[in-house]
C-alpha cells in the first residue's frame, strides 16, 4: 500500500518535531522508520508517495496530541 503525504501534514511534522527539540535521529526513532526515509519525508517537495508503514507512522504521530 502506498500513500500521499500533503504539505499540510509534512509542516505539521516539522512544528511538531521543533516544538518537542528532537533531531532528526530521535524522530526516527520515535516514528520507528529509518534516517533516510525521515529525511525524505522532512526535505522533498510535497505532496509525495510514501509507503503505508510510513504514512501510518507520521499521522500517529501527528494524531497524539489531539
């Protein structure tokens, strides 16, 4: 399964990851997905593709909160 994350969830994940001071390595880790794959989803040009696992991964994150 594939799926698009959206400019709207990427900058909520950066918000996110300021607000908290974790770096890109304790993000990683907190999402369980690799550096490399935490790198695309902060650094590329939304929207994009990315794997269920990782789509799961970031909007559980995002959703903690609410």
């Amino acid at each position: 399964m594939q799926a698009i994350i959206t400019s709207k969830q990427q900058t909520a994940l950066i918000k996110k990851q300021a607000v908290n001071r974790l770096s890109r390595y304790q993000l990683a880790e907190k999402l369980n997905l690799s550096k490399p794959t935490v790198k695309n989803v902060l650094d590329k040009q939304a929207p994009f593709v990315v794997s269920g696992k990782t789509f799961t991964a970031v909007n559980n994150y995002l959703l903690e909160d609410l």
